[in-house]
C-alpha cells in the first residue's frame, strides 16, 4: 500500500517534471540547472515509478527513489530550502517500509 502511494507520488512529480511548468521551468533555471534537467528528471522519476509498481521490481524502485530524494533533499538543503525539504526526507523514510 505504501508503495503504490509512492509510485502514485513519484508518476505526478514525473509528469510535473515532463510538463515542465513555467514555474518549475524558471525554479530550476534560478538554480542554475538546463532545461534538459527537467526531462531526465521526469524520465527517472517515471521509471522509479514503474519500479515501486511491480512488486519484483519494487527494491530497484526503492533504491531509484532514494536516490532521486537524495539529490533532491541534498540540492534544497545547499540552498537553504530547510522546510522545503521536510517533505522529502519525510517520503525518503517512507521507501524503506515500501520496500519490504
């Protein structure tokens, strides 16, 4: 159940990424980031997706995932971002449980 929840999470973040919103679009440009960025992030995302969907792929999700958050907490909290990255060290606990 966690790991459909996660999946769910990890498909809209993919999407938002592959939309590519001019809000996101100028985030990421602010933080110096190409806009190629976006994509190869929603791509991953999307994977790490799939991965958590599948229950025999759902260890290779939970390591994708981790990864993606990690990168993700490490950028927000080099910037400053401390309540940014509540949430995502939050979904980073969580994939531990939805590995199992």
């Amino acid at each position: 159940m966690i790991a459909d929840g996660l999946a769910g999470l990890f498909a809209v973040a993919a999407l938002l990424h592959l939309l590519a919103p001019p809000f996101l679009r100028l985030a990421y440009q602010h933080w110096g980031y190409a806009r190629s960025f976006l994509s190869g992030a929603g791509v991953v995302m999307a994977m790490a997706s799939v991965f958590l969907a599948v229950p025999l792929l759902r260890a290779w999700g939970g390591i994708l995932g981790g990864l993606i958050l990690f990168v993700f907490v490490t950028a927000l909290l080099n910037r400053g971002r401390y309540l940014y990255a509540l949430p995502v060290i939050v979904l980073l606990a969580a994939l531990a449980p939805a590995m199992a």
